[in-house]
C-alpha cells in the first residue's frame, strides 16, 4: 500500500484484496477515507466493509473482476462518466444498503458477462442503456432490492441468458414491462420471494426460448397460468419451490418439451395428488418428480 495524499485521504491502494486489516496503517493516518483509485494494474478486487467514511469509487480500465460487500455508507460507483472498462468480466455487489445508482450514461462495460446485485435497499435503478453498452451480459441475478421497479429503457442485453429475480417486489409487480420477448438467448429464468403473485406467468410474458424456469416462495400463488405456458416450446426443466398456496397445475397445455418437473414443499398441490383428484392426479402420476 503507498499513499500520495495522506491529509486529503485520497490513496494510491495496490492490493488485491482490501479488508479492515489491509487499510489499518491508511486509517492510522487519515481522519476519513473519502475516495479510492486503483492503480491500473489491478485485475481482480475484493471490497469489504471499507471506512464509513467512503462514499465513491473511481475504477480504472483493466480490472476484470470486481466485488463490493458489506460498504454501508457506498452511495456511488463513480460520480462522473466512467471510461471503457473494456476488460470488466464479472461485477457483484452485496450488501450496500446506501448506494443509490450507477454512474450517469451507464456501465460502458462492452466485456461483461455477470453482473449481481444484493441487499441494496436504495438502489432505484440498473445501470443505463444496459442493451447497447453490456453487449455481452450473459447471467444477470437481482436479489432483494425492494426499489427497483424497471429494467432500464432500452430492455435488457438481446445476448442475455440467464435471469434471476427474487425479493424484488415493485420490478415483479410491474413484470409486464419487462419484454423478456426481446431475448432471444434466455434460456434460463428464475423468480421467487414476492407475496402478491396470485397467478404465474402471464401470456407472453416469457420467451419461447427458456429451456428451464424455476419458480419459487411466491407466498400467494394459486395457480399456473396456462395460456403463459403453452407457447414456451423449448422448456424442459418447471421447478417449484415453497409455494404453499399452490393448488392446481394445468390440465393441459404444458409444454410436450418437458422431460422433468420437480415440486417441492407445495402442501396443497402435494395434497392433491396423494388423494388422487382428477387432471392433477394423472399428470402427477405421468410427469412428477416431487421431492421434499
């Protein structure tokens, strides 16, 4: 670690991992800790809980893996327009209850493939104009982020395959804006933890592209929506979790692409085809897989 401006705080940090631990000697000297650069060698970087009194981030071109947890007071990545960050592979932040947002104009990230948000209460929106500046975004995962309503205009990356949506109350209550039908690569889509989801999924909400969905702990969920399953023509894997208010699976109209569905925790449903009631009872006995 080597320092140019001790008494402003502003430090040159060229360590890969950045810990309590590794910023004691920093903090010995410094009254607050308000901005950290990175020296332009840095490939990989771990951020945990740094100084509360660092409130942005600047990053620098070469960096290919970047994580950021447990920061409580980070409000921004950077507070003004980043350069390419041509060589940015994987971006993960977790538990940064302040930050608010992305740097304006958006993430200009054209090499990364994963990016994962979670327990960021204040976040109200994803970064902009995702779909033209993360060309390559192919595994995108939300996690509890109770502010953030819609995806960015412009929809999501077209080479996006993988979504992962849970505890994200308002963008799931506005999933009919989504136009995941834009999305030509998603194969794989999960949602879970929502509590006013009485029906899933709606027509056309869903891709016919998706190879597998998981659903699961939508508190409030009764039923499967048919007319938002029959055109999804390359599912193979249905999987539902902890939906304790499930009560009924389509009679018809499920995919002939299915190989396996899986069921787990659902009382009512499981109830059903133990007792061997009508459609449901002869579809558990053809396609079920339930586990517990």
């Amino acid at each position: 670690m080597r320092g140019n401006d001790w008494k402003t705080g502003r430090s040159w940090i060229q360590q890969e991992i950045i810990t309590p631990d590794t910023l004691e000697r920093c903090k010995k000297r410094c009254t607050i800790i308000d901005e950290i650069k990175l020296d332009d060698g840095f490939r990989h970087l771990l951020l945990r809980r740094l100084p509360s009194g660092m409130h942005s981030l600047e990053l620098f071109p070469r960096l290919k893996i970047l994580r950021i947890s447990k920061c409580s007071n980070l409000e921004f990545i950077c507070e003004h327009d980043l350069e390419d960050l041509t060589s940015l592979h994987s971006l993960k932040i977790w538990e940064c209850p302040k930050l608010v947002s992305f740097p304006k104009g958006g993430l200009p990230a054209s090499c990364l493939t994963e990016l994962q948000l979670f327990d960021c209460a204040d976040l109200k929106s994803l970064p902009e104009h995702m779909n033209s500046l993360l060309p390559s975004l192919e595994d995108l995962r939300l996690f509890l982020l109770p502010k953030l309503e819609v995806f960015p205009e412009g929809g999501l990356p077209s080479k996006l395959k993988s979504l992962y949506i849970e505890n994200c109350s308002k963008l799931i209550a506005a999933r009919m804006q989504w136009s995941l039908q834009s999305l030509p690569s998603l194969s794989k889509f999960t949602v879970g933890v929502d509590e006013n989801v009485e029906s899933f999924p709606e027509e056309m909400l869903l891709p016919s592209t998706l190879a597998s969905l998981e659903i699961w702990s939508l508190k409030t969920l009764k039923s499967l929506n048919y007319s938002g399953l029959q055109h999804l023509t390359s599912l193979e894997q249905l999987t539902i979790t902890d939906c304790h208010n499930l009560q009924s699976m389509p009679g018809e109209g499920l995919p002939s692409s299915l190989s396996s569905i899986e069921i787990w925790r659902c009382p009512l449903l499981d109830q059903r085809c133990q007792q061997g009631r009508g459609e449901d009872w002869l579809m558990c006995r053809l396609t079920f897989c339930r586990r517990y």
